[in-house]
C-alpha cells in the first residue's frame, strides 16, 4: 500500500435480484465502507444492480470511469444467474475464458471429475486479469484495470478485500471525531453552521439517533488535516458547553 | 393503493457521508426492499451519494427519468449538512420555501419562539409537494411528483413509508418459493439452468449461505405467474432429490 497525497476515491457495484428483493440484507456495503475510509480510501457511491447484463455492464462503465477503484460483491458462482465476470468483461471490451490458474485453485478443493462444466464457469476470468484468492472456498475473484470483482458472501467477500488491500494505492486517511451532544438538533444547528462556515476543510455532519426531536445526538468532523480537525472539535465541545450552561439558566 | 397489470419500478437514493464512511450501518434498504416486494413494487436499483448538491441532483434525476418512483432517504434535518429538499427541489425545477402546514405541524411540538431559523429549514418543502407524515417526531417528508423524500432516521422512514404507501400505484406481487438444498451449488447447477431455460417468465437464483463449497445453499424461485412457479419448484425438488438419490447410490 502506497500513501499519495492526491485523493483515492471508490464505488462498490452490489449485484444481485436477492438484496432488491429484500431476500438478503446486505453485509457487504457497510462492511467495506468502514475498511477503505480505514485504510485511506474515499468511498464516493454505491449502486445496487439486479442479475442483469445491461444493468451490470452500464453500471461497470459508469462507475471505473468515474473512480478510482471499483469494487463488485455478488455473482461469481457456478449457477446460470452469475454473470458477473461475464459482464465485466464486456464492459471493458477484453476476453473471457477458463483461467488455469483459477482451475488449478479449485483442484485444491476437489477431484477433476467433479469439476464439471457449471463448476469451471467458477474459472472463466476476463484476458489480463490479476486473481484474488478466496481462501475459504477456493474459487478466486479477480482484478482487471481498477475493478475489483469480489463475491456477494460476506466472510469470502471479506478475505478477498484483505487480499486485494495491499495492491491499492491508498490516500491521506481521514480522521475523525465524534461527540455525543445532549441536546435537540435544532438548539445547536445554527451554532453548528457558522463553525463549519469557517472550517471548510473539515467536514462536519450532525446525526440523530432516534428523531430530530430526540437528545441523543452526535456530530461527526472529518478531515485530513489533523491540526484544523482538532481546533473544530473544540469549538464545537465550547458551544455545546454554552448551550447547556444557557439552558440551565433558564 | 391500486393494483395494475403493468409493473411498477422504484429506486432508492440513500443520501449521506455517513453512510459512505462506512460511521452509520444502512438499515433502511433492506427494508425498503422487502417492502417495496410485498406491495407489489420492483425495487430495481440503489444509489448511495455524499451530502453534495450536484451528485443529489444527478441520481435525482437519473432515478426519476427511469422507474415509476424513487424514494430517498436521509437529509431533510435542521441542520447545514442537511440539503435533500433544496436538491429534489433543483432536480424537479420549482421553488423552494417555509410550508405553513409544515410549520403547523412542528408547532404541535414546539413552541413558536424555539422555531429558529435552522428548525425552520425542516419547513422548507418544494411547492407543489404534497407532506408526508412523521408520527415519531412531526417534521414531514414530502412527496413530489415520483418523488418521495424521507427522512433517514429508520424509524422514521418506517412511519412515512406507512404513511405514503397508500398513495401508490403497485403491480401484480412477485410470488417467491425458497427451497433449501443440501448439496453444492456445483452439483445442481446444470440441471437448475436446464429448468431456468424451460421457465423463462419464473426467475430462478441460487444462494449460497457460505461459500460455494458449502452445503447450505437456497434456490429461490420468483414469478408473477403462481402456476408457473408451482411447477418450476416442483422441478427443482425433484431435481434435487434424484441428485441426492444418485449420490446415495455411489
């Protein structure tokens, strides 16, 4: 993993009928969210596309165009409803066909009479493209340009990203700080502007957890500059601090 | 809600840095999918964007133009980061100011002199909009044209899904059948896309519940048509217990 000083940006692709059906909650988008903005990768959009090759290549293009990475979960299996490598692909316009490499790492796991011709599917990876391993059950992902096709279950998803992580460049992470304010959104909002007027390399947001008219708040600053990230947290803990002792007299 | 013959699409736009940082775990997709399936509604893509007018306004657009109706959700609150009514109003090309019944509604909660000026933002609504109602903390969303703005808060978007359902045109309901498969996908997967092919209107998808080698695979039947889809389950049963049965035998 090389640092740069110039943003990274993503989008993931989820592919899958199953999580628009609302059959499957996805695990996948927030999990990887969570892993790029750690690793100093800026997550900028996500889509959730069905099982279907327009939508997927359209969305492909869309996307690796726009971003730096892009990483798809879901429909890499042996089954006729995964079309994912397929469709990527496509999408950039390069070969498809059974990758040894690919079917080397599936006779780790079985004998080759049983690798029958739905199960060699598994190893159809677009010309040119880098394998990523899937240590739980063989079958790789791959990587071609800055498309990273991982699969949609969540623990295989998850071992794929580890083994992908150290080939990306990565950005300035961003950090970030939380403070928990006892007080109703609209009490602090205006307050809460003028400090972000000022700080505009800080990115500040202001989540509820139950309801505009709920106390349990929090206000997330984000930026890359730790010194500016810090000064902004403080003035936001003083006006909150004033708030409080504002309504307490009253 | 009327139900029409025709199919009636819808789009998702989640709307927040919180979500994309991967801070905030969505939990309103999988929701609204489930949903959206169960009246008879075809979720058929997500986005997820930054709290940035122009990618608001984009994926506004870019949704509306396409499916019968898109339903955001986050950034209707009182504070700065919180821009979605101002974008949808931009994306649909109308004005945007303080709606008396919105302010009446947040007067049964609040008396006049706490409506600041950022609480008044909450009012804001884009002429034309008809409100959507918050039961949980009185601040509406609103809907305009194929247009139905939430809030993000889940159970707040829960009681406004509730609340604009009605308002609905929906199609015939997609009828599902699951069927548990104690074999790997790989073994059944030719005889799936065999059945697959013979019912082109039932669509038929395979899940693995971790990893495709293991053993506890879903395939999942979809359709409009219940007698088609009574008997491609019937297929896929008996495709599955000759396979075990041949299994046994060796």
């Amino acid at each position: 993993m090389t640092e740069h000083n110039t943003t990274i940006t993503a989008a993931i692709l989820v592919i899958g009928d199953e999580i628009l059906s609302g059959r499957t909650k996805d695990q996948n988008i927030g999990f990887i969210a969570e892993y790029l903005t750690n690793i100093g990768i800026e997550l900028r959009e996500v889509r959730v596309v069905p099982d279907e090759e327009a939508e997927i290549v359209a969305a492909v293009n869309a996307l690796r165009a726009r971003y730096t990475y892009v990483f798809t979960t879901g429909g890499i299996g042996p089954t006729h409803d995964d079309i994912t490598a397929e469709c990527v692909a496509k999408a950039l316009g390069v070969e498809i066909a059974v990758d040894e490499r690919a079917v080397d790492l599936l006779l780790t796991r079985m004998k080759r009479e049983d690798l029958n011709e739905m199960r060699l599917r598994m190893c159809r990876i677009p010309k040119g493209a880098d394998l990523i391993l899937n240590p739980i059950s063989a079958a790789p992902g791959f990587r071609i340009e800055n498309v990273m096709v991982m699969a949609g279950v969540p623990r295989i998803m998850q071992a794929m990203l580890d083994n992908v992580a150290p080939t990306l460049a990565t950005g300035v992470k961003i950090k970030s700080e939380s403070i928990d304010v006892e007080l109703p959104e609209g009490v602090y909002a205006a307050g809460l502007k003028e400090i972000a007027e000022r700080y505009a390399d800080v990115s500040i947001g202001s989540y509820p957890s139950f309801g505009t008219a709920g106390r349990s708040n929090q206000v997330v600053l984000r930026s890359k500059d730790e010194e500016r990230l810090a000064k902004a947290s403080d003035e936001v803990r003083a006006l909150v601090a004033r708030l409080i002792a504002a309504r307490a007299t009253h």
